[in-house]
C-alpha cells in the first residue's frame, strides 16, 4: 500500500466535509481476499480531503457515501500521491474530475 490523498467537492466547487469513502479490490467470484487486500476505509476533513494507504494499480470499486443524500459505487485505479482522486458529488451522482 501507498498513501493516497484525494479531495472530493460539491457541485459548486466546494469541499464536502463527512463523505464516507470505502475502496475494496476487485477480486473474480468465489476467489478470497488476502488480508492485506481488506477494504480501505476513508472520510472526509472540513476541506473535502482524505487521506489512506491504499493499493496502487489496482482495479478497485469505490463506494462514496453522501450521508443524507445517497451512496454511488464507481470503479477506480488509485495512484499514490496528492490529488490523484479529485470527485464532485451530488444528488445526481459523483462526476470524476481527474
């Protein structure tokens, strides 16, 4: 794992604080995960960042979670580093802005 920092925004443009982050590997039907491929689990500062270790390269499903206004599933493929994930989320869904 690598640490990776991400920021997610409203639709205006600005931070969301408390959104609720889950990144699970995607692993084929009926294989086990390692335990070193356990769910990553993040939330949201008051200026819309995370921060978690995470596994680069790997196809993974993110859950965001909206508390109040709904929860979207999106595939990802994080990268270490800064601002590698940058997300709009709003009632219609979450946009990826890089």
């Amino acid at each position: 794992p690598c640490r990776l920092i991400g920021e997610i925004l409203d639709r205006d443009g600005s931070p969301l604080r408390g959104v609720k982050l889950y990144f699970t590997r995607e692993v084929p039907r009926g294989i086990l995960r390692a335990s070193w491929e356990r769910e990553r689990r993040a939330t949201t500062d008051r200026d819309g960042v995370f921060d978690l270790e995470a596994l680069p390269d790997a196809h993974q499903n993110l859950r965001v979670v909206l508390p109040g206004v709904g929860a979207w599933t999106i595939p990802v493929t994080p990268k270490c580093g800064v601002g590698t994930i940058r997300l709009q989320v709003g009632r219609e869904g979450v946009v990826r802005l890089k």
